[in-house]
C-alpha cells in the first residue's frame, strides 16, 4: 500500500470512537425520553519529526506519525496541527420508552472532524469542508428477564473495553499523519490493542446477575487485505462475536472489572482459500480510591496490530493463504489530585508471522477538571516501532487541548 492509500484507510476506519454519554438533556414526548449528548475537542499539537530517526522509511506506525497525506512523504522536521484527538466531536440523539414490558430504544450518533478534508477524505484545500458520518445507528429492546437485544450499527466487542478505559480517549495518545491530519489521531490503536471497528451486528446480552454478564452476537463480515494489496471476499458465513464481563464494586471505594472477549469470521482469498479473522482479549481495571489501573492482552490472527483484516499491514499473504499473527498489551495506572487526574499507559504490539514488527509506546498525561464538563488537557507520547530486518521508527508529540462533553 502506497502511504497515501495508507492514510485513507485508517482515517476512514478511524474517524468514530466509542465514548459513552451522560445526555446533557433529557425531555418528554409524549410516552417517550428524548435524550441529547456529545462533545467537542480539539488539541494543538507538535509532533517531533526527525529523519534521522526514521530507520525504517517511515513505513510504520510510529513513523506514518510524520506522514504528509497530501504528497505521500514522511516530514524531515517537527510538524504542527490544530485538530480532533483520539476522539472525533461528537452529536449523540437517542429516544426511549417502555411498551408492553419492553424497554425499546433507539440511537443515532453523528461524528464531526473539526480538521477540514476533501472528498476523498485526505487533509483539504482552502474552501473544502469537514465530514460527517453517522457511524452508530441501532436500536434495543428487553427486559429484566430476557435480557437486551441491540440490533443495527455499533462497536464491536473484541477490543472495546481497552479503547474505552484508555486515558488518551479524552486525549491525543499516539499520532498519525500530523502533517495533514485527519479527525482521530491512534490513542492506543496499533501499539496495545486493535481497534474495536464499527460493525453491523446483532447482539444479546443476559440480564446482569451478582456482576456477571454475557454478550453474543452475529456481525457483517469485514474485509481483509492480501500481501498483493487486494482485498479479500466473502467467506461465506457472518462473524461471530461475544465478551463475558464481571463488575463489582466493595462500596469502600474499590471496584473493578474484568472482561474476556473474541471474534471469529471467514474470508476468501483470490486463490480460494478461506482462513479465518480470529481473535481473543483479556481485560482488567481495578480503581482504589483516588488511584485506577487497568491492564488488556490480546493474540489475533488475519489481522495486523491495528485493524481486522490488516490495515497499515497485509492481514493475509496471497500465495500461501498464511495469517497475520499479532499480539499485544497494555497497563496504565492514574491518580486523581483534586481536580486533576495524573497519568501513565505504557502499550506494546508485535506481528509475528508476515510483517514481523515491534511497536512500543508510552505517554503520560494531566486531565484538569475546570468544569464539572470542560477538561483541560496535556499529553506527551513516545512510540517506537522496529520492522525486522529493515529498522526503526521513532518519533513523538506532545499536545494540549481542551473537551467539552455533554
């Protein structure tokens, strides 16, 4: 994939995160609760572009930090943006009611970029707009005996519990393309977890008992991406997701939870053959107090360390029908000063099988409270990524910005 082909892709796959929302207002119709939520972010940030530390080309997570999407090259010197973070702006409706003993709902959440880009979704011109999607569109029904079934647009589960406890999702985290960026930089993506996706599915989830819950679901099929730059067809069967979760909270100030979860979908290469898209996470926070750790681990195969199917990287090698394999961590720890919360993730990813690399990442951060709504904030990220036989990336940024959530 050329790097400018790179960028497109993972600014498309990118551009909604998952965040939940307490509705800033809430109102009667009729027999039904209106709810309306969101956020606005933006964030000034300088990204350490030096090429002599670019030993692999720039190729790689850490070095498309410095990638200019408009001439398809790798920046010589330090980078200057003004944009979204991890998390897009945001316009969240929902309306609820109960009918004959169902809770029903549904939900559509639009997603703003505040960078402006062009139709093709790279960095615009002078007079070119900001894109809107609405990348989550589903509707629920149950009740306390059956359960909840969601049905419709949404993220998935196989890495959705790391992204939505990772500091950087209020934040910035790793870059990507700061010379022309997009409306999400990577937070985390790529270097401890793969990215959750937004998928068409079909879900229930078991009425919660002392803590425990379960979800299962079918979901459309992504494609992949072979090693020839193709993509991969169908396969011939939905994909199949689930996640058990345990919460508990002692009422002394300690609660927790852990989580496993894993999909597993087919895909057909051009010469016939139909590996799978697999994978399987562990999760677990624990807060005390004023203090909160959290810790994930991932294996998966037919993906890179970013997205289902490969993104950046092949997930599938076109000759022998061979998988990517990927796996991946991260721990994070915050404390809490008063109205400021202090803190540490440190992630790290490897791809073992057709494009062996490393990538490392660390980023320390402050999220100031001046609001019960607004958050000032300020993060400096490290990454680092080595490709096996070829060299290493390193690059950095430090941002600050400020979110709005309602």
């Amino acid at each position: 994939m050329h790097k400018n082909q790179i960028v497109l892709a993972v600014t498309l796959a990118l551009v909604a995160t998952a965040m939940p929302y307490a509705h800033a207002a809430t109102w009667q119709a009729g027999d039904w609760e209106l709810g309306l939520g969101g956020n606005v972010n933006t964030f000034y940030t300088v990204t350490n572009c030096d090429s002599s530390k670019l030993g692999a080309g720039g190729g790689t997570y850490a070095g498309l930090a410095c990638l200019d999407p408009d001439t398809g090259a790798i920046a010589s010197g330090d980078t200057h943006s003004v944009s979204n973070g991890l998390l897009p702006a945001s316009l969240n409706f929902s309306a609820k009611t109960k009918q004959n003993g169902y809770d029903i709902s549904g939900n559509v959440n639009v997603y703003y970029g505040t960078a402006t880009q062009d139709a093709n979704g790279l960095p615009g011109d002078a007079l070119d707009f900001s894109t809107v999607d609405a990348r989550q569109v589903y509707l629920t029904f149950g009740n306390e005996k059956m359960g909840t079934v969601k049905a419709g647009r949404d993220f998935g589960l196989f890495g959705f519990d790391p992204i939505i406890n990772d500091m950087s999702l209020s934040g910035n985290g790793a870059t990507f393309a700061s010379a022309g960026p997009g409306h999400t930089t990577l937070g985390g993506l790529g270097y401890g977890y793969v990215y959750t996706d937004r998928l068409s599915q079909i879900n229930w989830t078991t009425p919660k008992k002392n803590g425990v819950e379960a979800t299962v679901g079918v979901f459309n099929p992504v494609d992949g991406v072979e090693s020839n730059g193709s993509s991969t067809g169908d396969g011939g069967q939905p994909g199949v997701h689930g996640r058990v979760s345990y919460d508990w909270d002692k009422g002394n100030g300690v609660k927790g939870r852990v989580s496993v979860s894993a999909l597993n979908q087919k895909v057909k290469l051009a010469n016939g053959n139909k590996p799978s898209i697999n994978g399987a996470e562990i999760f677990g926070k624990v807060d005390v107090n004023k203090a909160s750790f959290a810790a994930s681990y991932y294996q998966g195969k037919g993906m890179d360390s970013l997205g289902l199917g490969g993104v950046v990287f092949p997930g599938f090698d076109s000759a022998s029908g061979q998988a990517e394999k990927t796996k991946g961590g991260m721990v994070q720890a915050t404390y809490k000063v008063g109205k400021t919360k202090l803190g540490v993730n440190l992630a790290q990813s490897k791809q073992t099988n057709l494009t062996k690399v490393k990538n490392d990442k660390v980023t320390v951060g402050a999220y100031h409270n001046l609001t019960d709504n607004l958050t000032l904030i300020g993060e400096v990220s490290q990454q680092k990524s080595n490709l096996d036989g070829v060299g290493t990336d390193k690059s950095g940024s430090v941002a600050v910005g400020a979110m709005l959530s309602f």
